[in-house]
C-alpha cells in the first residue's frame, strides 16, 4: 500500500530577490537525481498511481495544490479586518471612544451601534457574494488527467499530492511540480519562470532538470507521464510566487472607481476643513465641531459603494452562469458589458468546430485513397496536439488499415511552420509523412504525384496545385496539404503497445530527427474538411452590431475560408490584412489598420496581439474569444479574455469568462448581463452623490447662521446609515433599456456634473425646510433637528424612484425588493421620533400640520428633480 513520504519538506524559499528570474533554481537533488525506479519508491507510488484512499490520506497532510493558498478558516476573518480596517470606520469608532471619555455614553453607543450594523451588513452581503463567484469559479476549475488505481481521472488540480503520475498533453497546464517517466516530443512553455518565449523541449532521462516540468507551464506539444514531486507552496511557482507576483493590468472599471474614489476624499476632506474652520471661527464648542465635520465627510462617502458593487457583480455574475456564462474574476463583468470590439478565432467560434472529412484529392484534384493513408498515418502516430482536423480524419468511416505501419520519430508541429512531420517504418520502407498549411508544406515540396508516378513539381503543376487548393479554400474548406519522401533504410522496429509511442529498439529516421528533414517533398495532395457557420451565427452577430459591438476575426487560416465564412456571418469581408502585410506595418499606423479592417488572416499568435494591443491602443474595450493553444497569449492581452467549456486547458486558464455553450448568442447575453450590472453600480453613484453632496451643502451653510449644529453627529450617522440601507436593494433593480443599448464607459465629468446639479436643488428645498421650520413652527433646537431629520431622509430615499431610470418613472418601475426597502426605510424615519429610541436620539414629536409640508415638499422635489435629471441622464446615456 502507498503511504506518504517521510523524508520530503517544502524547500527553503531563501532571501527574496526584486529582479526576474532568467533561469529555474537547481534540482532538488532529494528528488531529482534518483533513477525513477527508486524515486518511485521514496515518493511511495508506483507507474499505475496512487489509490484514491492514498491520496486523500496525503491531502489531508500536505493540503490543497496551491502555489499561495488560502485557508478557509480564515477567508471570512480577512473580510471582516477589511472592512474594519476602512478609514471612515477606524474614524467613527475614535469619535465613539472619545465621546464615552467625555461622558457622552449615549452618543458614543449610537456611534459604535451604526458603525457595527453598516460592517455587519457590509460583510454579510459582501461574503455571500463573494461566495457564490467562488462556487461559479470552481465550476470551470483546471483539471489534470491522473492515474489513480491504475486508471485514468480527471481530478480538480488542487486535489493533486506528491506521488500521483498524470498524464500531460499538448494544450495541457502542467498542474505540479514533477519528473518525467516518458515522454514523445515533448514540448513545454516555460515563459511564466524563465523568461525564454521559445518552448523547452523536455525528455525523459535528460540530465540538468531537463527531465522535470513546472507547475504554471503549459505543453505546447508531445505527451507524457511523469509522477509529481511537489505541490502547492513547495513547487517552483510557490517559491518564486513573491518575487513574481504582479498586480494584474488595471482595467477600465477599476481605474474609473480609483478616480470616483479620489474625486469624493477631495471634496470630503475640502469640507471636513471648511467646518471645522468656520465653527472654530464662530467660537462653537470645537469637539462637538470636529464631530459634525467628521460626520458630514462620512455622510459624504457612498461607503456601501464597494458592498454594491460586489453584490450587483456577484449577481450578475450568477445570473450570466443561468445563461452559460461563467465568470471566473468578478470585475471582468464590467469589462464584459463595455466591451466594443470582439475579436475572435474563427474554428470553435464563429464556425461549429464539427469538422467532417468531405475531399480526399490529388494535386490533379482527383480523388486518391494513397493521399487519405497518408495524412491517417500522420494523424495516428501523432503524439502532439490532436486537432479537431485530427478527429474527423480518424473518424471518417473509409479510414485505411495501418497495422502494417509503425512509427520512427515525429517533429510536433508548431504554429511557425504550421505543418507536422511523422517518420513510419512499413512495407515499402521508412518514410516522411508531412501534414499542414498547404502553402507551408509546397514551400518545401520539390515534387508531386500523378497517376502513380512522382513528377516534379514545376511551375505549371505548383500553379495547378495552388489553384486547386485555393478553389477549396474559396468554398469554404478548411484545407490540409500531405507530401511525404523516402528515407534511408533502417533497422526493423519492434511494435509498441501504443501505437502512437516509438517503437523499442527502434532507430531515429534520421538520427535527429529535426524540422530541417523536412524538404524535397513529394506532393501527395489535399484533404477538404467542410466547417459550416454555427446555426444561428450571422443573426447573433447582427444583434451584436446592433448593441454596439463590432466583430473581428483574427485567424491563422488562409483568407480565402476566412473570406467565405465572413460573408455566411455578415462580417465585412471586401478588405482582408494578411499576417505577412502586418510585418510592414509600424506601431502607429496599426491602429488605423485594426480600426478599419474586419478581417486579419494567416496570423500568429504574436500579430494576433499586435492587433489586440492596437485596438486598446485607441481606446476600445476588446475582447478576444479562442479555444486553442494559440490563443492563450491573445486571451490574457485583452480587456476580457473569452473562451469556452472545452477549450484546452491553457485557453481556460488565461480566460475571464468560459462559455459552456460555444454559441454567440450566449455570448451575447453575457455582454447585455454586463451592462446591467454597470448600469446598476452607476445608479447608486449618480443617486448616492448627488443626495450626500446635496446635504453637506445644507448642513454647512446652516452651520453659518444656525445658533446650533443643524443635526448632531449621531442623527447625521444614522441619516446616511438609513439611506445607504435603503439603496442595498439596487442590484436587484432593472435596467432602461438605453443603458444596455450600446457599451458603457466611465465618464467622471457627467457624474460631477449630475452631483453638482441635483446636489444644490436638494440644498434648495433643505433651506426652504429651514425657513419653515424657524418662521412658520418656531423650532428649538430638538423640533429643528427632528424637522429636518424626517424632511432629508425622505426627500433623498424618494428620490430614487425618480433618478433610477431615465424615463418616467411610472412607466419604468422599479424591482419589489427596492420598492419595498425604500418605502420601509422612509415609514422608519417618520416614526422614529415616536418611540423611546428616537427620544434618546433627541428627536421629538412633529406637530400634524409638518406633515402637509412635508408632501408638498417632497412632491414638488421629485417633480423638479425629474425635469433636471431628464436633461442630465439624457447625456450621460446618451
């Protein structure tokens, strides 16, 4: 029975160093200069695996595959300290200290008790949230294939332990530290640990580490077994996770709140000053001053604005998962809805990825069972990444016999030559086999076959091949080229028990076997495989262009598929830019080129986010969608990385957002989910500073001819404590249909605007109050600030029915959840002064007459404030 290591620890980090690393640190000579046999033995494992029971024992132990976790125990404590860390509240409990050292007892326990009640609330909403996006995350959480019991599993990548043997594929994330039991052609991405851009190639046996793989690498092509050595904090990534750690680009949702954030300390802190000089000018007590001051700057932070904003994007994020759409970083939703140009790979994407073998034909364009032995000899015995193309090839029902074939050596295919080379023993000897890109694989064909026999391929029968190829291309066919020549005899191999693995014993054809082996081909001829439209693709895309958002496709196929499969979609397809015509294009002249074409054809993944860079370049929030290996780098060099359910693993991984379902009206929803969580973040910004701003105006210039503070800190506290409370409901709202017409951005000068115009019309009728409470009921100071109390809370709460919405407020009503939160908090306010609570607040029964005052005050608001803010919203959503 396996049991757990007894001699393995988490190596020393060792002193932290700022620069990047350009080489991997040493083996770990405990684990990785044993011969596999007994490494085996040390790690407690075998070649078929660790039992489930096994692992789970040394799960328990070594706890969860993470380079940097995160304890559970503790995930709700950090949430707590955080919104007890905030300045506003570390503010407010100083002033409750202060105010119990003076004697003020009750003061300080209605200060402490609004102060408990917004993080209690904070934290309960923000935790929920937070909650449900980790369950939608772990939905689409990275998967390594392991043996367990001897039988391949997919298994969570955290649940992996030291001692378990997986199996990596091309397109696959290397999800541990491990060594290499066997390998074919294996290929690994190391860029995230050393540096290098170009993969590594690894092999079993190899001396200097470079028999070992990475936990944050990807296989870029080949497979292998290899049994893991390390997990979690003790891998190389968990070593180098401080010094390579990097705050993640800011995006526009996060810089656009940095800025609302730094507009509202200006303005709070410019009227904390303002007060606390003009009381102290007035000779007014100075502590009941600073505590007013200090009051009015809370009052004038929206400080539910980060509890808002995580639970309108956690329910959008919930409701986007209904309709198959999974959000793995919840500030990507924002970035989602504002997105204004998709990019997309065309395979997978805007086709269904269902590729069926429709032509097998010669250069001639006759059809030619030898050419459909070929490519299945060079698609079976291939060991690097099996492509869809790959598939329906193995799957058509005339498939040919190759038991009489065995395989030699193999050159993966990379997407620079963008062809595969396999070497196979059979009956007339050992061959090249070369599968591709037909213009890759004609660069390098000196000859072609015809009726049996090998021509050259001059210029005549190249311009008929190429005629040939961009006939099916021009159908609509994805078109793979197939040469093959001979090579040198060579020993007879012994067959292998996999058939797509090298054969024992057997001899390199050639020695060494390399991409330069790969020339004076003989042309054998094509494969047409047919990939219509997704059902239903040219009308999504037309709905999205309707929404205001514009397609691209960025494709390494030939232009001529790109060109037809625009024209099925009704993407504009006259100007096509080829991945060549992009080498001569400089960096600023490409932002024109991306804005003006719609089509960007034979291009790597490099031009690919050349393209991206230059569209943000000029201000668009972009967007990419791919499936494949060679998106990954597309799709973290977005604003919103896209992918989908059965991508490979490395496209999952650098994804925002995962479509379960790969069509583009899912997409779609997603985007318009989006906008609606943005249009509700952007109703409490509009709604919440213009009220708050509306009565520190008040209260400050009360304070220059009040005999007294015209709400004490306390009633000001459990004002703003009301308000904010009644405005938790806002993502449960709906959203005009003018705010998710088209992509919204941040604009923080119509948001001051808004604030700077409904702000004093709210000071306008909270002077009038004043003027009514002093002349008309003769107020004292407890009947004045019990007036004003009542007027304010339900002015600016009644408020939100009016600048929720851009049109009339009746005809666009607002959710039950808002309607009934609102209304509550309004009917609380006016009974507050009523009740023993109220007394002790200082409140004081309201004379009957107060309250035909109060309608018509509150009507006549609401009427002016809907006047303004049709102009003003009209703008904004404009």
């Amino acid at each position: 029975m396996s049991h757990p290591p007894t001699a393995l620890a988490p190596r020393p980090s060792g002193p932290r160093r700022k620069h990047r690393p350009t080489a991997l640190p040493p083996p770990d000579p405990a684990l990785t200069t044993l011969p596999p046999a007994e490494l085996l033995t040390q790690l407690g494992t075998t070649r078929t695996g660790l039992s489930d029971t096994a692992a789970e024992a040394r799960l328990a132990v070594y706890g969860p595959n993470e380079p940097a976790p995160e304890p559970k125990t503790t995930r709700a404590l950090g949430a707590l300290l955080g919104l007890l860390g905030n300045p506003l509240v570390l503010l407010l409990l100083v002033a409750a200290v202060a105010s119990a050292l003076l004697g003020e007892l009750i003061d300080a326990a209605i200060i402490a008790g609004i102060v408990a009640l917004s993080v209690v609330l904070d934290f309960f909403q923000v935790y929920r949230a937070e909650q449900a996006a980790h369950r939608l995350r772990e939905r689409v959480a990275t998967t390594a294939t392991v043996l367990r019991d001897g039988h391949p599993v997919e298994r969570p990548r955290r649940e992996l332990v030291l001692g378990d043997v997986v199996r990596l594929t091309a397109g696959d994330l290397v999800p541990a530290d491990a060594r290499l039991l066997e390998s074919h052609d294996l290929h690994v991405q190391e860029a995230a640990l050393t540096g290098e851009s170009l993969p590594a190639e690894k092999n079993a046996g190899a001396p200097e580490g470079q028999d070992r793989v990475y936990l944050g690498t990807s296989v870029v092509s080949g497979s292998a077994t290899a049994v893991i050595i390390a997990t979690g904090a003790a891998t190389t990534l968990g070593d180098l996770a401080a010094r390579l750690a990097s705050h993640p680009p800011e995006t526009e949702f996060d810089r656009g709140l940095r800025q609302f954030g730094t507009l509202i300390a200006k303005t709070a802190l410019f009227l904390l000053a303002f007060i606390v000089l003009v009381s102290l000018g007035l000779h007014k007590d100075p502590f009941s001053s600073l505590l007013f001051a200090v009051a009015l700057a809370v009052g004038m932070t929206p400080e539910f604005l980060p509890m808002i904003i995580t639970i309108t994007l956690a329910r959008g994020a919930v409701a986007m998962s209904r309709k198959k759409v999974i959000v793995k970083r919840l500030g990507a939703i924002q970035n989602f809805g504002s997105i204004d140009i998709l990019c997309s790979d065309k395979t997978g994407t805007l086709t269904g990825g269902a590729l069926a073998l429709d032509r097998v034909l010669d250069p001639r364009g006759q059809p030619s069972p030898r050419v459909h032995l070929l490519a299945v000899l060079n698609s079976r015995f291939e060991s690097g990444i099996k492509s869809p193309l790959d598939a329906a090839l193995l799957a058509h029902p005339a498939t040919p016999a190759t038991d009489d074939y065995r395989k030699l050596d193999e050159v993966p295919f990379d997407f620079e030559r963008r062809r595969l080379a396999v070497a196979v023993a059979g009956p007339a000897g050992p061959m090249l086999i070369v599968k591709g890109a037909p213009e890759s694989v004609l660069a390098v064909s000196t000859a072609h076959e015809s009726g049996g026999a090998v021509l050259p391929l001059d210029v005549p029968s190249r311009a008929q091949a190429e005629a040939l190829h961009h006939d099916l291309a021009g159908q609509g066919y994805r078109v793979l080229a197939v040469a093959w020549r001979p090579l040198p005899p060579l020993a007879a191999p012994a067959a292998p028990a996999d058939p797509a693995a090298p054969a024992d014993g057997a001899l390199p054809a050639p020695p060494g076997l390399t991409a330069a082996d790969e020339h004076d081909l003989v042309l054998a001829g094509f494969l047409a495989f047919a990939d219509p439209p997704l059902p239903g693709a040219a009308e999504a895309i037309a709905a999205l262009r309707q929404d205001g958002v514009d397609i691209k496709i960025l494709t390494g196929d030939n232009e001529l598929v790109a060109r037809h499969v625009a024209a099925q979609v009704g993407i504009d397809h006259e100007r096509i830019v080829l991945g060549s015509d992009l080498e001569r294009v400089g960096d600023s002249a490409l932002g024109h080129v991306a804005e003006t074409t719609s089509i960007f054809a034979r291009v790597t993944p490099a031009q690919k986010n050349r393209v991206l860079r230059a569209l943000r370049g000029r201000g668009h929030v972009v967007g990419f969608m791919g499936d494949g290996i060679n998106d990954a780098p597309s799709l973290r060099a977005a604003d919103v990385g896209i992918s989908v359910a059965h991508a490979v693993d490395v496209a999952k991984d650098a994804a925002d957002i995962i479509l379960l379902e790969s069509h583009l009206d899912v997409l779609h929803e997603g985007i318009l989910e989006g906008r609606r969580a943005f249009g509700n973040v952007l109703k409490y910004l509009l709604m919440g500073t213009s009220s708050n701003f509306g009565n520190v105006l008040s209260m400050a210039a009360a304070a220059f001819f009040l005999p007294f503070l015209p709400l004490l800190p306390t009633q000001i506290l459990l004002n703003n404590f009301l308000y904010d409370l009644a405005q938790v409901t806002i993502p449960t709202d709906h959203v005009d249909p003018a705010l998710i017409r088209k992509p919204r951005h941040w604009d923080l000068r119509e948001v001051r605007n808004f604030m700077l115009t409904i702000g004093p019309v709210s000071s306008l009728y909270d002077l009038l109050t004043f003027f009514i409470l002093l002349r008309v009921f003769h107020a004292g100071e407890a009947l004045f600030h019990t007036g004003w109390f009542v007027e304010s809370l339900a002015t600016q709460t009644l408020v939100l029915f009016v600048i929720r919405t851009a049109g009339l407020p009746w005809r666009e009503p607002p959710s039950r959840a808002l309607t009934l939160t609102t209304l509550l908090v309004v009917t609380a306010g006016i009974a507050l002064p009523y009740t023993p609570i109220g007394a002790a607040l200082g409140f004081v029964p309201l004379p009957p007459s107060y309250f035909l005052f109060l309608a018509v005050a509150t009507l006549t608001y609401l009427g002016l404030i809907e006047l303004a803010k049709r102009r003003l919203l009209g703008r904004v959503l404009g």
